[in-house]
C-alpha cells in the first residue's frame, strides 16, 4: 500500500509542479533521461541476478511478447482503418502492448497473491516487459518516429539501449555473487525509478489531452486493459492447460496498465507523446477496478 501511495503522491506532485511552474520546461525529460540511463539499468541488475529459473519460466516470459505482437497486429489494422497518423499509431502499439509490471505490478501481485507471487512477477517484469521494450519497443519506436531509421540504424539503437545493455550484462553476472554493498547501491538507483517517472508524466498531462484523445485513449486502454489478458488466459489456460498460482500471477501480471517506460520512449521518438502520457495516467487510475475484477476472475476460472 505504501509504494501505491508514493506512485499516487508523486503522480500528483507533478501534476502540481507544472500548474504552477515550479520546474523548467524540460524538466520531463530530464527525468526521463536518467530514469532510461540510471534507474532502470540499476533495477535490472538488481532483479535479474535473482532470478530462479523453473518449468514456468517460458510461459511467463514469453507473455509480454504475445501482448506485445496482438498489440503490433491489432493497431496496425486499427490505423489502417481509422486512418490514424503513424506517430498515433506508433504510440498505441508501444504504450498499449506493454504493462507497467515493475514499480506498479510488484506492489499490485504483492497485495493480492502475497509474496509468493513476487518471484514470478520478476521474471514476467525482466524477462518479459523490460526485455520486449528494450528489443521491440525501440524498434516499433524508430520505424514510426519520424526519421524512419534504416535497419541497420534500429539494431544499432536497440545495442545502444541502456536497458538493453545492462539487460545482458545482468545474464552474465547470474552465477556471481554481489557484494552487500553493490546490491544495496543498485537498489538504492533503481528506487528512483517510480517517483521520477510518476513526476514525469504529472508535468506532462493535461486534462484537455483525455478529452483530446478521448476515442485513441478508448482504443488504447481496452486493448491493454481487456483484450490482451482475455487473450493470454484463451491461450495459456483454455488452449495450453496451465493452472496453478505461477500462472495466475503471469495473467495477472498480463493486465497491468501501460508501462510508464513505454510512453518515456514513445515521447522521445515524438510518437504522439500526449496520447501516450494520457495512456499511462487514465490507465493506472483504471487500474484499480480492472485489476481487482481480473483477480476475481482468475481465482475462479
């Protein structure tokens, strides 16, 4: 409870700090910078290295790349039919094919599955999420910024991802053992991540954006929201046959909101920054509700 009240906290505070112009202009991205350079890369070292591999290791790794693909998919074929610009478009697939499971699905799986759930969140959040973004999220990033960067060009970003590195750096490290002090060090960084980036996108929201792109927004949060962990669950339990509280948390993890890193990398592309700030505030506000009926659902099914 505390960690959501921090996320609510600091969402308003930067809500606050742009009304009255406490910050300077840039201070967004600013913020967005060392998150993408500092907070992040820390926290994957940090969770990474503790990883316990299993049977339902796959599965759940694999889940952030399924909702990432039905999101490429689905809002290719909505653009197309609603005309939508590619800097909108690119920002749907990016910020409604990927979950805030780290700072906001943490506390979230903590509270509803205890901390039993918290092992399998970790792999959903690193191997999945992070993972995607760092891959396909940079690249569906630089195909629909507006420089439409060559291949060679992508795979060069993607190299150079901060996230992305430390990432592979994290996987080598697995069999050493870090000293006290440099877990605590990264731990300490990679706290910085959830008030920095709630900050950000309060200084960026306006309300007139949620009325703006009120019919995107629909779009973007009902497949984030609703299509993609109905999608998972037909997969995972009604096709493949898994069950079990391992992949209650994966489904789970499934439904989170859009990932706040997401919409930083959508706003650094200039993919329609406001509609992707407005995704991830409505979205985490949603949340509440959607998770607990998801919760509901799961344990039931």
């Amino acid at each position: 409870m505390n960690n959501l009240l921090l996320l609510i906290l600091c969402f308003i505070a930067g809500m606050l700090l742009r009304r009255f112009k406490r910050m300077p202009d840039n201070a967004p991205a600013t913020l967005n910078s060392f998150i993408i350079h500092v907070s992040l890369p820390a926290l994957t070292l940090l969770y990474i290295h503790q990883l316990k591999l299993s049977g339902d290791v796959l599965l759940t790794g694999l889940m952030a790349w399924l909702v990432f693909g039905l999101s490429v998919g689905f809002f290719w074929l909505v653009g197309r039919w609603l005309k939508l610009s590619r800097a909108t478009t690119g920002a749907l697939m990016l910020v409604g094919g990927l979950g805030n499971t780290s700072f906001f699905g943490l506390p979230m799986v903590e509270a509803f599955y205890g901390k039993e759930g918290l092992a399998t969140a970790i792999i959903a959040d690193q191997l999945g999420s992070f993972f995607a973004l760092s891959v396909l999220g940079i690249t569906v990033a630089g195909i629909y910024s507006s420089g439409r960067p060559s291949a060679t060009e992508i795979l060069k970003r993607i190299a150079l991802f901060p996230p992305f590195i430390s990432l592979l750096i994290a996987l080598l490290l697995i069999p050493v053992e870090y000293a006290d002090w440099f877990s605590q060090l990264l731990k300490r960084l990679g706290d910085t991540l959830a008030p920095m980036a709630l900050l950000s996108v309060g200084m960026q929201l306006k309300l007139g954006h949620v009325a703006e792109h009120r019919r995107n927004l629909v779009l973007g949060l009902s497949f984030k929201l609703f299509l993609a962990p109905l999608a998972i669950y037909l997969l995972y339990v009604q096709l493949l046959g898994a069950h079990g509280m391992s992949m209650q948390v994966t489904l789970f993890e499934a439904a989170m909101p859009p990932m706040i890193t997401a919409a930083i990398v959508a706003t650094e592309h200039d993919l329609d920054p406001p509609l992707a700030n407005a995704m991830v505030a409505v979205g985490l506000l949603l949340s509440f509700f959607t998770l607990s009926g998801w919760w509901w659902f799961f344990s039931v099914v």
